[in-house]
C-alpha cells in the first residue's frame, strides 16, 4: 500500500440480516432487516474512545470434511507437501461461503504500545488474524527494528521476522509477504556497507531510472535485484526449514503508476518477465514453500483485459488478487455494489478461467489519503458490510493494512481493558460472525485432500 496515491457461507445460520447482493442475498447475524444490534449502543468519551460492551463469542474451528476439496496445480510444480496443502485448502475455503481476514504487520506493529501483547487484533478478540502480513520493509530495519540486547547477541533483521512467523504459525496463522522494494537505481547510487549494497530507507515511489528494465538479466542493476531477494532468500529459507508455507505478493498494485513497477514504468512484457524471473530465482535458490499471489490495484483494473493485461501466466501465479479500498465510507453511498462488487467479480471471473484461487489481498477504509480515522467514522460496521460481497465472489481472504501508530491505522484497536477505538464494537460484531475466520478457527490443513 501506497497511501497518498491510491484511488480509491460457514453458512450463516437463523433468521439473520439479509443484505442484498446482485444476483442473490447472504444471512448475517443480526435482526432482520436491521443493522446488527451491538450490546449497548457506547458513546465515545473526550477522547474519542468508547467502551468495549460486545461481548466475543466462542467460534469454532473450520470442519475440513465440509471444505470441497480440488487437486490444485501450485505454480511450482515442486512446491513442499504442506505449501500445496494451503493451496487446495485457501481453495476450499473460496468456495465454502467463510473468508479468512488477514491484518499486516499483526504481530509485529500495534497501537496499543501499553498492553503487553504484540498484536491489536488479540487486544480485542482473544484471537489473532487468520493470515498475517509481513513486508520485505522488515528485512531492511523499516518495519522491524532490533533492540541492544538483540544486535549484541548477533540476532539479525531474518531471523527476528523468521521467529515471528513462526509465533504466526504456531497460532494458526497463514503468513504472507508483499515487498515495497527500493528504487535500485538510487541504491545502486549508494555507498556500500560492508561490502553489500544499502537497501535502507522508503523509496518505491521513486519512479525514475527504468528499473524495470535494467534490473532484468543482463541489466546493469541485476546484482542490486538479486542482493535484494537474496535477502528474501535468508529469510524464507528458515520458514521452509520449519515448513511454514509463504504467500508471496511481490510488485502489487502494478496497474497503477505510484511504484516503480508500475504502468507508465514498465512495458507489459517487462512487468511479466520480472515477475517470472523473481518466481525463478527464488526457486533456483531451493525454496519450495512458496504459493504466489499477483495482485493488481482495483481502481485500475476495470476489465479482465485490464486485469490480465500483465498476468505473469498460469505457471507463475498461484493466487489471483486485488488490492482495493473504500474512500470515506458512508453507510449507503453505493460505492461496495457500483465499485467493490464488479471489481470482485472481474477477479473471479479470471480466477475461474485460470484455474486460481481469488482473494482481497489489500482491502479496508481510506480516510482522506490515510487509513481509518479516530472518530467520526461514519461507517463503522463496514467489516460487516464488505463480507457478504466477497463471499459472493469466492474470495479466499482479505486483508486490511498496517497499525503503525494512532495517527496511522487500518483496524480498531484497544487502549486499555475496558475501552478502545470507535469501530470496536462492531469489529468484534464481525469476529463473531460464523463466517469470517481468524487463526485459531484455521484447522490443520496439512491433510487436506
């Protein structure tokens, strides 16, 4: 995610809230007809927090022997046992009328810095996301940060975020990695460190240097590229020792012109050919614990022509995905049936032909050109709101973005055991939702036939 340039059934059982969707309705919790009754209706206090009075239900766990199970091709054709178990299992899960959620940097960022916890989602829920969020950022000290004692034990940048995806794993988390890689072109520019190039700072917004094209074997900043996902390499190496599969969405939201691997950067060739020389390189190095995930930016994609305009092709992409967000979200205003729903739909529609797995791979509310506001939502039981959409287009997952901090968060949060952010309430009216699905619902997949 880009912030200042984007644009942008575990079937439900009872009487439930009907809400309407082209070419058909989805039962949610709730009275009918009527929005979802939250336990007591909280108001905020001075600081615009309220108090948490929805209680969290107990949910249970994802019954595989109701999951249809399909033979998945993985992209790999060498991919590890466990990594082509997620595939047919994300599958099952497309068509099975639940959706995973996913939150990026879970474990790793938070608001609530002063409760002991490492994850905002457990604050509220008891529970953490079904997929978990890691950025190529962490490996480079932008995302992730090493404390004293941890650099004098000789703890390296790899390891720490190998370690928390191993805490994901052991939760029952899924784990995925997008990549704002730095322009290499101004890296390459750099002074060295210690002999290795300096892949520090922010700089995929930085559009010029055609650095599409020169890092492309024969290149001149090839070995900058391959430094770089050579660190990918160090870092994904240790989850296949452990055999934590990895959804790898590397050059996300290409359609649109705010990243370097963006259109206006790069030819639609080019973009392929990069795609499928990262997948190569990767696997030339040993790892088969990979599932990748293409995943265009939906603003921009308002056609399969569109769509797959730069499709890497079948033996390269595993995932068919959509990064896509809701700018100031009123209830009503149109924008999930005129703008989310047909987009959804081009997906599956691709999906479908190509024999994919769909997902929301980027989703969540734009307040202005940043994330979720404090207060004044208006709103706050969009969670709720966009889930029967994705559903109805078979989509595996969604994810919403990072909690850095208060002034920058894409999901409610707690402040302390009693209160939290605005949106709390109704988030955990959506945690308790049959069908969305958090990690310790994820079952054990590994046998998934």
């Amino acid at each position: 995610m880009y912030r200042n340039w984007k644009s942008m059934r575990k079937r439900a059982a009872g009487a439930g809230l009907l809400l309407a969707l082209a070419g058909g309705v989805l039962p949610l919790a709730g009275g009918a007809g009527q929005p979802v009754c939250l336990a007591a209706a909280a108001k905020p206090d001075k600081d615009g927090y309220v108090a948490r009075t929805e209680a969290v239900q107990p949910q249970k766990p994802v019954d595989l022997s109701q999951l249809k199970a399909v033979d998945v091709e993985t992209a790999d054709p060498q991919a590890t046992p466990r990594t082509k178990a997620l595939a047919r299992y994300l599958r099952g899960i497309a068509d099975s009328g639940m959706i995973l959620y996913g939150h990026q940097n879970d474990m790793s960022r938070k608001v609530a810095k002063n409760i002991p916890t490492d994850s905002d989602t457990y604050d509220i829920t008891g529970d953490y996301p079904a997929i978990i969020g890691m950025n190529g950022l962490a490996l480079t000290g932008n995302e992730l940060e090493l404390t004293e004692g941890e650099r004098k034990a000789g703890v390296t940048l790899h390891a720490k975020l190998a370690q928390i995806a191993r805490r994901a794993d052991r939760h029952g988390a899924i784990v995925t990695m997008s990549c704002h890689m730095p322009n290499f072109d101004r890296v390459a520019k750099r002074p060295k460190i210690d002999g290795s190039y300096d892949y520090r700072g922010y700089s995929p917004n930085v559009t010029d240097g055609d650095v599409v094209r020169r890092i492309l074997p024969g290149g001149d900043l090839n070995p900058v590229f391959t430094g770089y996902l050579d660190l990918i390499v160090d870092f994904d190496r240790r989850l296949q020792e452990d055999d934590i599969p990895l959804l790898f969405r590397p050059f996300h939201e290409n359609t649109g012109s705010w990243f370097w691997w963006g259109v206006g950067h790069c030819t639609p060739q080019q973009f392929r050919q990069l795609f499928q020389y990262t997948e190569e390189y990767l696997q030339g190095k040993g790892l088969h614990n990979i599932l990748y995930v293409y995943s265009p930016g939906g603003g921009e994609t308002k056609s399969e022509g569109d769509y797959g305009l730069t499709y890497p092709g079948n033996r390269a992409v595993d995932i068919c995905g959509l990064d896509m967000y809701h700018r100031d979200p009123e209830r009503g205003d149109g924008f999930l049936q005129d703008e989310m729903d047909p987009a959804l739909a081009i997906v599956e529609r691709f999906a479908k032909a190509h024999h994919k797995t769909a997902a929301l791979t980027e989703g969540g509310i734009l307040c202005g050109n940043s994330a979720l506001a404090k207060k004044h939502n208006k709103d706050k039981d969009w969670f709720r709101e966009v889930m029967p959409f994705l559903i109805k287009h078979h989509m595996a997952w969604f994810m919403t973005w990072s909690n850095f901090d208060e002034t920058n968060f894409d999901q409610p949060y707690m402040v302390d055991a009693a209160r939290g952010h605005e949106m709390v309430n109704e988030f955990i009216a959506f945690y308790n939702e049959p069908a969305s699905i958090f990690a310790s619902q994820n079952p054990d997949y590994r046998n998934f036939h």
